[in-house]
C-alpha cells in the first residue's frame, strides 16, 4: 500500500507541469538563472535569497533546457524526494501506517501540490528541513553517528535554500542541545561538533545574510500582518492540541514535532507583528513535513477503525487538492490572451513599470524593450529590463513606438505618464494565480491576481502620446 500511494501522489504532482504559465516569482526565477554561476551569487547578496536552489536549479536546465516544464520538474523531483522519506526512512524506522498517513498528510495539505511544481526553492526546502528533522530524532534515540552526519548536512542544504529553512533547521538544533544538556548528555560532544559544523558550513553566507537582513528591516515588502498567517497558527495549534489530548502522545518525536511546527511561526509572527513586518504563511510550509511527521506520530496510539477514516479522509483531501491545483495551473486565458494580443503588439513596442509589474511581460516578450521607473538592485536579474528616471522618461522612448504601461491596479497611476500619454485599455485574462484585465486594443489590465497568501491586480495601458 505505501508503494501504490506513493505512485499515486507522484502522478498527481506530474500531472502539473505541462503548462506555461507562471507569476512574477517565477519569472525572475527563469531570468535569474540565464547568468552565469557568479552573477547569480552577486545578485542574490542583494536580494532575500541564498543562492542553493538557484544554482542547483541552473545546473539542472543547463541539461535539460531552460523551459518552463523543466524547471517545474526541478520541483517535483523535490516533492517526490519529500514522499519518498515516507517510504523509506519513515517506514524502516517507525512502520507501514507512519508511513501512509505521513504521505497522505503531505498530499493532503492545501499548497503542497502548488509547491511541488513552483520555480521556487519552497519544495526542496521542505525536502531538506524533513531529513534534518528525521535524522536529528534518529540521533536523539538511537546516538548512530551517520544519523548526526546526515542532519548536519540536510541542516546545511536547508540553511542555504530558505532563510525560514536556516530558521527551522536552527529551532531544530536548539533543541538537541537543549535536550543533550537537560536528558542525555551523552550526546553533547557530537551535538557540539555539529553545531561548530553548521556555523563553519555557512560562514560564506554569513555576509550577505546580514547585509540582506539589515536591508530587508526597512525595505521588506511586506506592510503588516496577513490574515492567512494567522489562520495558519490557529490551525496548528488545534492540531497540535487534539493529538496531545491523548497522553500516550505526549512523547518526544511528537513534543519536538510540535515544538518545530509551532516555534517557526511564533517567532514569524512576533518580529512581524512587533518589529517589522517579515512573515507570510507560505513561509511555514518549510516545515510541512515536518507536520506530516507529527499528525502521523499522533495517530499510532488510535483505533485501526480511525486510523482507516483518517486515511480516507486524508485521500479525498488529496484528490480535491489534485483537482483544483490542476484547474488552476491550467487556466487557459494566459494562452488566450497571448493568442489575441501578439496580433496587436511587435517586437518594436516598449513597455513601461513603476512598480514589480514588469517581470511577467517581460519574460514573454523579451525582444522588446522594457523600462522600470524605480530601481532595486537586484532588478539586474532581468538582462532586458533597464531603469530610467522618470522624470526623463519621456525624451527617452522613440515617439514613433507603441508604448504600453503596465500596474498593479493598486498603484496609482504617475502623473507623469498622465501628463504626456492617453491611456486607452484593451483585454483580459488570468497569469498563474492572476486574473489580467484587457479590454479593446489598448488597456490590457492584469487584475484579480491571487495565490493563497496575496492578491496582485496589474494592468496594462496603451499609452497614445498627447499632442
């Protein structure tokens, strides 16, 4: 059975990437690894990002192709991995149904379908920060030494993908050494050794994670709390308190199971809400397995009966997720909306941003000319996007051009576009998790634009230069 569940999810999961669709994330994803491996390390430093996932990600296309459905692969072979600690070290150790509900619960998870085909680093995350914390429970019951080798390392690759991995994987070794102090002190020497270890293993990081910490504290984009962050934590704690309702559950791997769960999105929440605003629920789904984990520990000391309605539960959760994951990443406007307005646009149109619009465009038309009106530095990661004052903005685009604005709905539009453009609309249609409004040949308005954890509504304005 764990063998026929484990096919099953896999299935689910590739049954996603053969689409084109993508977000803003994404888009500069796909740029991002179109340079070299230094550049990408050098515009990382800048950004929010450690540079593992990238790099390994660019190794990979660098074989396979650089294509949307190749990197989407790159994803599931993260999500397949996540499965498959469930059918083997799950199952060697604990037993058959640890295993199943473990998978099942991965499965069943609302996002983790969404995950498993994003170009984003959040599945291989969720990979790393599991082996870390199943081999840092092994180490803890068992004292084998290859259980420590194997933490340490998947703690490294965690901290080098994610900072709410290297958050997670440090929650994790926080409490080993707790527990090594105040239960088995046997334990200490290798737990030292480890910890020496990982701050050695990352001190190449060290730099730009401080440089991108200082400069996220007043430049992060988030401006408060989100709503779903909370949901997520009142959910975890529901969870978390209903299986330790049961006094044969209030063991160790559960206790650190819940420990982690909860502990990451404390601290999220408390720097968000009482420093500055740094945490959204996708941010935890790093330790999705690790919940997976805890909800499958919890259910050992059930009827067989339960356990069985859990398990059927847990699949039609599944399906449901397969089905709307699908509808989703097969939305057929974008394709839709690229069929009606290539017979409108050419390569010699240029593009306008004042805000984060530009990546989606800019990826799908990267002969034409694009031009932001505000600067980060790790914009460099779009070759074909180039920054221009917008106060020269004007005396820079060849009149003869078509121009197109491009916004979040939410932003207003610059007075000085208003000021020597007519702004006439033209279609619609949705990007990924986005809904894009076009209506006639000239405002093409990317509206409703929503994942799970924010809304995004663009458009996209023919710009008629005023006599």
């Amino acid at each position: 059975m764990p063998y026929i569940i484990f096919g099953i999810l896999s299935l689910f999961s590739v049954s996603l990437i053969f689409n084109n669709n993508l977000w803003f994330d994404e888009a500069y994803t796909l740029s991002l690894i179109q340079h070299n491996f230094s550049k990408i390390i050098e515009i990382l430093k800048t950004d929010m990002h450690p540079p593992f996932y990238f790099l390994s990600l660019k190794v990979f296309c660098m074989i396979f192709g650089y294509s949307i459905p190749v990197t989407k692969v790159f994803s599931v072979i993260g999500y397949v991995a996540t499965l498959s600690l469930g059918l083997t070290i799950v199952k060697k150790h604990f037993d058959n149904t640890t295993s199943i509900i473990y998978m099942l619960t991965v499965g069943a998870v609302p996002m983790s379908l969404y995950f498993s085909v994003q170009q984003r680093s959040y599945q291989w995350c969720i990979f790393f920060v599991t082996l870390s914390f199943i081999e840092a429970l092994l180490f803890i019951e068992k004292h084998k030494t290859h259980h420590c080798v194997i933490f340490v390392t998947a703690s490294l690759f965690s901290a080098y993908n994610h900072l709410y991995a290297m958050l997670a994987v440090g929650i994790i070794f926080a409490f080993i050494n707790i527990y090594a102090i105040f239960k088995d002190r046997k334990l200490l020497k290798a737990i030292i050794i480890s910890d020496i270890s990982m701050v050695v293993g990352y001190i190449p990081w060290i730099i730009p994670l401080l440089n991108q910490t200082k400069s996220a504290a007043g430049n992060f984009w988030l401006k408060g709390v989100e709503p779903l962050s909370l949901i997520v934590f009142a959910s975890g704690i529901i969870v978390s308190a209903l299986i330790l309702a049961k006094k044969e559950n209030r063991k160790l791997p559960i206790i650190f199971g819940i420990i982690c769960v909860l502990s990451i999105q404390v601290i999220g929440l408390f720097i968000t809400i009482f420093i500055r605003p740094f945490y959204i629920a996708r941010y935890c789904n790093v330790i999705l397995g690790i919940f997976a984990l805890t909800v499958a520990f919890g259910t050992r000391n059930i009827k067989v009966k339960a356990k069985q309605i859990i398990c059927i539960c847990l699949s039609i959760l599944s399906i449901g997720c397969v089905v709307v994951t699908g509808i989703f990443e097969y939305n057929p406007s974008m394709k839709n909306f690229f069929n009606r307005f290539d017979k409108v646009t050419s390569s010699s149109d240029t593009f306008i941003y004042s805000d984060s619009a530009f990546g989606i465009m800019s990826y799908y038309y990267p002969k034409n000319t694009h031009i932001c009106t505000y600067y980060e530095s790790w914009f460099s990661a779009f070759d074909n996007v180039r920054y221009i004052n917008k106060k020269k903005i004007n005396s820079k685009i060849n009149s003869s051009n078509t121009v197109w604005f491009v916004k979040n709905t939410l932003t207003k539009t610059p007075k000085y576009l208003k000021k020597n453009y007519k702004l006439k609309s033209v279609d619609t249609f949705k990007c990924g998790n986005r809904q894009i409004i076009l209506k006639n040949p000239c405002e093409f308005v990317l509206a409703g634009i929503s994942t799970y954890v924010s809304n995004f509504n663009f458009a996209l304005l023919w710009c008629i230069p005023r006599q």
